[in-house]
C-alpha cells in the first residue's frame, strides 16, 4: 500500500520543487548570457548592481565600453556591451569620462 503525503507535505515539497525550478531557470539563463559576445544594458545592470539607467549614461559617457546596435523598430538604437568591456569594468572600473567632463 503506497504511502500518501500529507497534505502539508505536498504543499512543502511543491514549494520545494519551485524553488528548485526557479534557481535551475536561473542557472540556465546566466549559462546563455556567459556564452554571448555582447550584453543588453539590462543584462549588465543586473550583473554589476546597478539600474539601466546608470548603465546607459556610462554608455553614453564613454565610461564603460558599448555601440549603439541597430535593433528592434524605429528610429532609437539600443546599447550593446561587449564581454571584454564588461570584464574591463570588473577589474579596472570604469573609464575616465569622454572629453574631461
């Protein structure tokens, strides 16, 4: 006779198996942004702790490495970070600002 889980434990392991679920998702998505040559802004924001905001006036400033890349529709082009300018700013920090501002 097969033994039946409780419903609290059903609960508890669900909640278990989610969690689970969710860091493997994780885990996977952080594998296919390693293998890429270029990051989205929001990509590099979640990876150094700071807003997309932030990450797009260092673009824009020339204080982290980017290019504009022609994406998506209309007339504004999105920011791409290279890998290389990502690993710069992990072990130097980031470029004196363009043009002495």
């Amino acid at each position: 006779m097969p033994c039946r889980a409780v419903p609290e434990e059903t609960a508890s392991l669900q909640a278990n198996l989610d969690r689970i679920e969710g860091l493997l998702a994780e885990l996977l998505a952080a594998k296919r942004v390693e293998e890429r040559e270029f990051l989205s802004v929001e990509e590099v924001a979640a990876l150094v702790g700071r807003s997309p905001y932030q990450i797009r006036a260092w673009a824009r400033d020339g204080r982290i490495g980017a290019e504009k890349a022609a994406e998506g529709r209309g007339p504004h082009q999105s920011w791409r970070i290279p890998r290389e300018a990502l690993q710069e700013y992990r072990d130097r920090g980031l470029r004196p600002p363009a043009g002495g501002r």
